[in-house]
C-alpha cells in the first residue's frame, strides 16, 4: 500500500467518523423521545433527518478546525508549516475535540441510564437485600 493513496484517504475516513458522531448525537436525542413519538408517521423522517444534519455538522466543522474524526484517524488538516509556530495551550472546553467529546459523553450518559433504566432509589433502600 503506497503511502499517497493513505494520505488522500484521511480525510474521507475523518469525515466518516465525524459524520457518524453528528448523526449518533440527534439519533440519540430522538430515540431519548421514542414514546412521546411513537406512533406518529414523521419519525423515520426525524432518523432519517439526523443522518442528513449529521452530514451537514461534520462537512462544517471539518472546515472549521481539528474535529474528532480527524483525531481518530491520526489526520490534522493543519498544515506542517504551522506546526512550527509557538503552540499555546488551550483549554480543552475551547477546543472543537473537546466540546464534541463533551456532548457524545453527555448524550452517551444520559442514554444509556435511560436504556438500562437505573433506578437509584431501590439501590439504596433494598441494599440491605442485597446478597
């Protein structure tokens, strides 16, 4: 494998990630939502919608800096002789990697204690049943 058709594919699999991420971020949101929606007719288009929202967040912000996609794969947009400038650290609440792992974290969280159905309060008042 030649190392010019690897470097030209990096940003395509950037893209994927990055679209996969945006699209998971809505899906998510919706399916939090499913039984409010259940029943009506618009709620493949509301699936549907979220992948093409998804393609639209990660064709943007991979415009705009370094996402997350691009982190994954090992490909930065940023240009090598940028690189040799003074590099100030940042915050990584300010940084595009940062905010995007926040919210996957956030909606991941939140999904997944509303799929499981964790009920925190027979945890603590029938731990003494526990055995």
């Amino acid at each position: 494998m030649d190392n010019g058709n690897k470097a030209g594919s990096a940003p395509l699999q950037a893209l994927a990630v990055d679209w996969l991420i945006w699209s998971y971020v809505p899906a998510a949101i919706i399916y939090l939502f499913r039984n409010e929606l259940h029943g009506h007719a618009y709620t493949l288009w509301l699936y549907l919608g979220s992948v093409a929202l998804g393609l639209i967040l990660a064709l943007v912000l991979s415009k705009v800096g370094d996402t997350l996609g691009a982190r994954a794969v090992g490909w930065s947009a940023v240009e090598e002789g940028a690189e040799a400038a003074p590099h100030h650290a940042v915050p990584w609440y300010r940084t595009l990697v940062g905010v995007t792992s926040l919210i996957l974290a956030v909606v991941t969280f939140v999904l997944g204690w509303n799929i499981t159905e964790i009920n925190l309060y027979y945890v603590f008042t029938r731990a003494d049943r526990l055995t």
